[in-house]
C-alpha cells in the first residue's frame, strides 16, 4: 500500500508518516519499481500502535522505546504518565480558577485586570508583609473575588494577616459567609478555627444562623468561638456552651463577659444565674470551676444573682465563700 493510501486509511498525514520513518519509529517494508514507499500489513499495524500510544500522552522518543525494546515495562511508564497527568491538570485547574477570579472581579479595562492579578499574586506571597497589604488593599474600588479571600482566609497562619484577612471579609458583604461555613467541616482543626473566627466577624443574619449551627459542632474550639461570638449577638441560645467554658476554664474570662452582655434583661440575667447556680450545685463540678462559676456571677444583674452570692458566702469552700462575700460588697457599692 503506497503512502497517500496510507494516510487516507490511517488518519496520519504522509508527512507525519515521513516524520515517523526519519525517526525509524516506521520503516516501509519495500519500495515499487518506482522507487515509492510500500506499507505492509504490519507496517500498517505497527502506525496504529504509534497512534494508540500517543493518544495516552507518551512522546515518540517513549514510543520507539516501548514497541522496540522487549524488557520495556509498561508499568513504570504508566505511573510517570499518571503523575505527569495529574501535574498538568492541577496546573490547569489553577490557571482556571485565577480567570475565574478575574472575571468575578468583573474588570472594565486591562488596567484592572493587571490590578486585580497583582492582589491575587500578592495574597499568595511567602511575605507575611505583601500579604497583609493585599488584604487591606482589597476592599476598593477593583475588589480581590471574595472566594480568593475566604481561600486566604482558611489557610493563613500569621495572626496580622489573618485578622486583616478577616477584615476584609467582614467588609466584602454576605458573599463569603457560605464559603466560611465550608471550613466548618475541615478534616484540619486549624482550618476550622479560622473559619469560626472568620465567620465571628461577618456581619449579618446569615453569619449569625452559622454560629448557631456552629454550637453543636464537634469541636469544642469552634463551638467556644461561635459561642462568644453569640453572645456578644444577644443570642441566648449560646449561654450553656459559655458556661461550659467557664466550668472548663476555656476563655473563661471572655465568656463570662459574654453572658454580661446576654443578660440585657431581668428574665434572661435570672435565667443565667440559674445555671450558674446549678453548675455550682453539681457534685462533678470541682474547686476551681466553683470560683469562676462565683465569680462570673459578679456581673449578672439582677435578684437571683444577687441572692445565690448571698447563699455563696456561706458556702463550705471558704474560697468560693470569701469570692461571694467580697463580690457582694462590690454590688453594694455600685
């Protein structure tokens, strides 16, 4: 079969086929009185198995190795294919994501686009100082795509840029909130308290019905966070998990300022005090939780409280006793 034949049947251009004899790959087995290249059957044969083998990526140097040489092992070439493979397609997922961005951050001219890339560049940066420049200069009048922030957000260990990450976040609206609840679920504990403490800082009612999904989440770091955060919200439901903490001495500093700020009002600052006192009343709650229990007490307003550090001061653990007494004399001063 002569080479125009060939290349009809085959799909592979004369050419390309010269190409393939000039690299010895494909040597036609004879030539007419003519002097024109004649392809046999195995030779045909022997084109298709090139096709084949290019089609799965491998270069012609690696396809001469593989159809010439009889202790070539696939195996091997295959795992080097599939690492190659996945290289480039996480390269090209993240050239698409980098558009993506850039067109969510809808640019008007290339001035913007150059603008917009240099932000996403500078987050990216292993200067801790380009970083948190990045941050701050993203919420402006060519803004960085929240989904690059939260990205940022969730993966950054310097505490300067992480709050002037969360900054940013707090200021680019309601956009990157669902993002920040993802991280909630992270296998990574570090990612899931960047995502509460991001989600603490994001203003709304959709922020607000994540930490309160937040409260029942297996970490007993994110359900501290979200329950600070709650209370500074007003939202009562966080109470028990503040006392959880000061019981646990987890910021228990910060969440018995947390329940002062959730007892606004006379039923809710009574109610506080009731679980405080029934945490104090527990066998199980030992010594030192007993005194920050009292001393939480301290700041609740109202009757109940006033009246449980009353019955404190005469307690049998002279500590938690002497922590009621001078408590009440601070309430009686003010």
């Amino acid at each position: 079969m002569l080479i125009g034949e060939v290349a009809r049947r085959s799909g592979v251009s004369a050419r390309m086929l010269r190409h393939y004899e000039s690299l010895g790959l494909v040597r036609p087995s004879g030539r007419t009185g003519s002097g024109y290249r004649e392809y046999s059957g195995d030779d045909i044969r022997r084109i298709f198995h090139i096709e084949s083998l290019r089609s799965l990526g491998l270069s012609l140097r690696e396809i001469g190795r593989a159809l010439d040489d009889p202790g070539f092992e696939p195996s091997s070439l295959v795992d080097d294919l599939i690492g190659q493979t996945r290289e480039r397609i996480a390269a090209e997922t993240e050239l698409l994501t980098r558009l993506r961005r850039i067109h969510a951050a809808d640019p008007v001219g290339w001035e913007d686009v150059l603008q917009v890339v240099a932000l996403l560049q500078a987050l990216e940066s292993k200067s801790a100082d380009a970083r948190q420049r990045a941050a701050l200069s993203s919420v402006g009048e060519v803004s960085v795509p929240v989904e690059a922030l939260v990205e940022a957000a969730l993966s950054e260990t310097e505490p300067n840029v992480a709050g002037a990450l969360r900054w940013a976040l707090a200021r680019s609206g309601d956009d990157g909130t669902a993002l920040l609840a993802e991280g909630l679920g992270s296998p990574v504990a570090a990612v899931r308290e960047r995502a509460v403490r991001s989600l603490a800082e994001m203003p709304g009612g959709e922020a607000t019905e994540w930490l309160r999904d937040a409260l029942a989440n297996a970490d007993v770091v994110v359900r501290g966070y979200a329950a600070l955060a709650l209370g500074t919200r007003g939202v009562a439901e966080a109470a028990p998990t503040l006392i959880d903490m000061i019981v646990e001495g987890r910021n228990d500093t910060d969440a018995a300022d947390a329940l002062s700020m959730l007892a606004s009002d006379t039923a809710t600052a009574d109610q506080i005090a009731s679980m405080l006192v029934d945490r104090l009343a527990q066998d199980t709650t030992e010594a030192p939780a007993r005194g920050r229990l009292t001393q939480a007490l301290a700041d609740v307003p109202g009757t109940r409280a006033s009246h449980a550090l009353v019955e404190l001061s005469q307690d049998g653990d002279r500590a938690v006793a002497l922590t009621a007494a001078y408590l009440l004399h601070l309430r009686d001063a003010r």
